[in-house]
C-alpha cells in the first residue's frame, strides 16, 4: 500500500470522523495521531536508514495539505512534527530517530517566547552549566502539542560564546517541565496549543541538539523552509475545503421562487473565480518554492519567506469570501465553511508573522541583510 493509500484510509477511518469534535471541545486528536503514526506516516520524512518512508519535502507538503482539507489542527501537529524531525534526524541519536521513524514518538518545537515573539530565532530563556550538565530556565507562550508530545526541540540562549541559539532535546517526563494553562484558541482548537515552563530543568549533556551556539543556524537553514512550506500547504488544505465547501452550496441550493441556483448568480461566480485564483497562486508558489529548494536555487530563501505569507494572506481573503457567498448558512457548523474562516487565522499570526514576513522580503529585495 502506498503512503498516500494509507493517508487516506487514515483520514477517512480516523481523521474526518473526529474533526468537527476536535474543534468544538479542543480535543487532541490522540486516536489520528496514533493512526498515523501506525501507518509509518509519522516517519514519512524519516531516513530509510532508521526505518522511515525517506521521503521528501513535496510528499510531506502533499499530505499536510489533503489532511488540511478534513482537519487543520491535525495538519498542524503534523507540521510541527516534522519541523522537530528534521532537527533531529540531523542531530538526534539512533534509537529516537528509530522511534519517529516507526511512528511511536511524537514531536514538536518550543521556540516562542514572550520576550523576543516573532523573532523566534532569539530565544531569551537561558541554559547553565552545572556539573554533570545544564539547567534550563525558560517560559514558552504557545507550543504545539503541549503536554501531548513525547518530546520538545527546546531553545535557549546559549551557556556560553557567541550565536543567537542552542536548541536541546527535552522529554516530555523531565521533572521541571509543565504547561501552567492551556488558552481557548479562536482555530486550530485541537492542536492543544499551550504556554510551558521549564523551571531549573536538568538536560545532560548530550540533550544539546547541535553545537552550543548553532541554533541559529539550524532554525533558519534546516527548519524554516520545512516550516514555512507545510505551513503554507495547511493554508492551501483550507481554502480548498472551504472552496469546495462553498461550491457545492451554491450549485445544490436554490432561489426557488426564481428557479436559479445561487451559482447563477455573476456576482457569487465572480466571488468564487476571485477566491480559485488565490488558491492557484499560493500552490502554484508552494511548489516552486518546494523545486527552488530541491534544485538549491538563488531564490529559495526568498521563495520560502514569501510562501507562508502568501499563503496566510490568501487563507484570510479566501475562508472570508466563502463565509460571504454562502451567507447566513455560513455560520451553521455542519457546512463547515465557519470552522476552516476560523482555523485560516492562524497562520496569519504564527511565528514568523506575515507582517514580520513583509519585512524580510522587503530588506532581501532591497539587498539588507534579513536579520541583521
């Protein structure tokens, strides 16, 4: 069976059954993301070497993408997920990468902090050298699979030396570690996004992800570009479940005393023609950007800032199109179309911001340094 075979079956079993409940009771979607990880496509960007799918960006952009459609917060976990595995598999050692890459262990990043907020690069907790190891101290304002995860790619500032960043593997047993409150979320309720604290948690040495001072590196070179492009394929899940969604409202409901569809109405069918080309452009630009990296062009950095806010931008314009061509009906929650305007604001507001973004391509165009 090919993975793609399997996502489906996952999706239609799984995923699709539970969606609507994920969201209106902020439930973790524990029974998808076993059945997920059953089927090996928790590992699908895992080496073959420890057992993976050894896939690559584009299956993963695919599949966070068709998840999206049924469940964003599913979709969600699933990109932080990967975000995490990438680091790991770089840095991680032989028996973890084995575990993600069966489908047993679930990862994520805990990178916000309230100090630096956007700039998720430059972390203000701190790490310190104790014998036997380090002590972290640090106060995370929203984490992916808080609490849920079996690990967290933790950052800090570094123990010592230059650099932006250390990151560290952190269990999610490790005395120390909690999430004093979860937030009800506007979207992706189900993703059980949560502040965590780490109060004088220990890591041995051999918990540091990489060389002391490197994080930054790694954050912008290994797992932004993953992230950016499985966050935009989120966005790109949602308008095309809500567009679909939306479609099928106005060509099977009619105005009966004047025997039309609502599709035969030109301002509706320019409103949904407004919305499909939104989407074309943002997959059209999440695919190049997937070949810009692959073929290691000159304009794949640029590709990748721009994708993820591209992508948010036309999320927002596009779920607000499809809650106005279907109107009233729009605000029942079994079309659906309210839940993906919902969901479509994260992106929006997640680290990078699009406004954030705006300022990274408005310095790299204008040949100034990004993060200096």
């Amino acid at each position: 069976m090919s993975h793609l075979q399997k996502l489906n079956s996952v999706i239609s079993d799984f995923i699709a059954p539970a969606a609507a409940e994920t969201d209106s009771s902020s439930q973790f979607p524990r029974a998808s993301i076993d059945a997920l990880g059953r089927a090996g496509l928790l590992g699908l960007m895992s080496s073959k070497d420890v057992g993976g799918m050894g896939l690559e960006l584009l299956e993963a952009a695919k599949m966070v993408e068709t998840i999206a459609q049924v469940c964003p917060s599913t979709a969600m976990i699933v990109t932080m997920h990967f975000s995490g595995t990438a680091i790991i598999e770089k840095f991680g050692n032989l028996e973890l990468r084995k575990k993600i890459a069966s489908g047993n262990h679930l990862t994520t990043l805990a990178w916000s902090e309230q100090g630096s907020r956007s700039h998720f690069w430059a972390p203000v907790g701190t790490a310190k050298k104790v014998q036997d190891g380090f002590t972290i101290d640090s106060k995370k304002t929203m984490v992916t699979s808080a609490l849920e995860a079996d690990s967290y790619v933790w950052s800090s500032k570094p123990t010592e030396g230059s650099g932006a960043a250390t990151l560290w593997l952190v269990n999610k047993d490790h005395a120390g570690l909690n999430a004093p409150k979860s937030f009800e979320g506007l979207g992706l309720r189900g993703n059980a996004s949560a502040p965590m604290v780490a109060e004088s948690l220990f890591l041995k040495s051999e918990a540091m992800l990489g060389a002391d001072g490197s994080g930054f590196d790694t954050m912008i070179g290994v797992v932004l570009p993953l992230f950016s492009t499985l966050n935009a394929s989120c966005s790109i899940g949602i308008m095309e479940a809500s567009l679909g969604a939306s479609i099928h409202h106005v060509t099977s409901n009619k105005l009966e005393h004047l025997n039309s569809a609502l599709a035969d109405l030109p301002t509706i069918r320019a409103y949904l023609a407004k919305a499909k080309i939104k989407l074309d452009l943002a997959r059209t630009l999440r695919d190049d950007t997937i070949s810009a990296l692959k073929d290691n062009r000159p304009d794949a950095m640029l590709r990748v800032m721009q994708v993820k806010a591209a992508a948010a931008d036309s999320a927002l314009e596009v779920t607000d199109i499809c809650m106005r061509v279907c109107a009233g009906a729009a605000f029942r929650k079994d079309l659906g179309v309210e839940r993906f305007f919902r969901d479509a604001r994260a992106s929006h507001i997640m680290a990078p911001t699009s406004d954030v973004l705006y300022d990274f391509i408005g310095k790299a165009i204008c040949n100034i340094p990004v993060f200096g």
